[in-house]
C-alpha cells in the first residue's frame, strides 16, 4: 500500500512584484510527496528552488495555491530547516545549539540533554559538546546544523543545499552520516541540491524543475537500494544510468537558464 503525502502541493504559483512588473518565480506546482521520503530537488539557478523551500517552510507566502503538511500530533514543530550558510549561534556551544529548538518547546532539562547527547555522538562531536563554533571546523559546524535540525523531531526536513560549501571529501563524510541518521528516523526531508551526484546518493526520487519560471518537469524515481554506501553505489552500472537519465532531463533547462541570464545581462 502506497504512504499517504507527508506534503501535498496544489496550484502552488509565486510571483514577486519588481521595478519592472511582477515577476513569476514558480507556475502552478502540484507535487506530493510522501511520508517518510528524501525527497531531492534539482534546478538550474534561478528556478524557484529556494522559493519552493521557503514556502514549505512558511518563510514565504505562495501566491496561488495550497501546501498541506500532515501533522501527526503532539508538540513536534511542523518543520525544521538547515540553510547552504552555517546558521549555528557562536555563543552558544555544541550541546547548546542542538538542544535549542527542545529548550524553546519547553522540554525538561535533562530530557533534552539526553537527545542533544543522542544527536551529538551521531554526528561524532561528543568529544566537542562544550565547544564553541569559532572552535570548529566548517564541517563540524555543519554537522551540528544538521543535528540540531534533527533533535528538533520535525514533521518535516528542510534542507537547502546543506553541503555546498564544503570541500569534497568533508561533502561525503556528511552526505553519508545524514544517511545513517535518516535510516534510523525516516523524517520525510526535501533536500535542495544542484549536484546529480548528491541527489542520487541520498535521494528516493528527484523532481527536476524547468528553467525560470519554475515547473514540474519530471520527477525520477531513485531505485537504489538502502541502506547505501555512497562510494559503493557510485561504482554500479545503475547509478551511471540514473545519472544519465537525469542529466539528459536536466540539460536543456540548464542551457535555457544560462539564455535567459544572458539576457539578462548576468
């Protein structure tokens, strides 16, 4: 039996208003995804991306349109959002950033230490729970975003390109403890990323978007199998042809984004 939506997107549209007239970010998205997915969404710059994310988020109001969030009850937070830019709070240290979105909704003491002590050996930091940010590296930083967003036992997961800014090998280390952390909770996450590669180690379908304005183009199912060792899947037959089917669906939205910012005079 197929899961019912953790998200449904009706109509959803966005237009913003500019010095020249009104401009349309996103054209009638209807989406569903379902409860429990990693759901990955790729785009060439400029398609509405970061708009669609900020919209489930509620940081945005859509134009037209309706978002559903089945909520399961309870005090969970409906979402919880790791940004591309590290957003920890430097005076806070390791323990305190992950325990902050518990400590907000009122959670006992020691209840929430012991999630945050959880959510920190997961992400191997236990050695730097009392640390501060300036003490750590961009990647622990990341790490910390990452569990923090998790300790917060979200409906939902938002994350907008979480790993862009890291170096190669740090973007592994973190695409593959993010798997295993999600494993264990299965949260229905809508990940943001501009790399097929990271699309198809963590995701379990891909919507690929149309240039600006931004549509639904085609979304592709992710048949991998899991749980997945990110080097071990990159070496399969499958995974080229994946890649290839995605890059193909992707490529003329890519060029058509590149026209337009030249037009633009970008």
């Amino acid at each position: 039996m197929a899961k019912e939506p953790g998200i449904k997107l009706e109509g959803v549209s966005k237009c913003f208003e500019s010095r020249t007239g009104p401009v349309t970010a996103l054209e009638t998205i209807d989406l569903d995804i379902r409860d429990g997915e990693f759901f990955c969404i790729v785009g060439p710059s400029g398609c509405g991306k970061t708009t669609l994310l900020r919209i489930l988020a509620g940081l945005e109001d859509s134009t037209s349109g309706k978002v559903l969030v089945r909520q399961g009850g309870g005090n969970r937070p409906l979402n919880s959002m790791v940004f591309q830019e590290q957003s920890v709070f430097p005076w806070m240290t390791v323990r305190a950033n992950v325990s902050y979105g518990l400590r907000l909704r009122g959670v006992p003491a020691k209840e929430r230490n012991e999630i945050a002590a959880s959510y920190i050996r997961k992400i191997g930091l236990s050695k730097f729970a009392d640390c501060y940010p300036h003490q750590l590296s961009g990647g622990m930083k990341q790490r910390v975003s990452v569990a923090r967003a998790f300790a917060n036992d979200p409906e939902i997961l938002l994350m907008d390109e979480p790993f862009g800014a890291l170096d190669e090998q740090n973007r592994i280390i973190l695409q593959q403890e993010l798997l295993r952390i999600w494993e264990e909770t299965h949260k229905t996450t809508v990940f943001i990323t501009h790399s097929i590669d990271e699309a198809l180690c963590l995701g379990d379908r891909v919507l690929i978007m149309t240039a600006h304005p931004g549509r639904v183009k085609a979304i592709i199912d992710i048949d991998l199998p899991r749980p997945r060792d990110i080097a071990e899947i990159r070496t399969t037959l499958h995974y080229n042809e994946l890649f290839q089917t995605v890059w193909l669906t992707l490529r003329d939205e890519v060029l058509k984004g590149k026209e337009l910012e030249m037009a633009q005079g970008k």
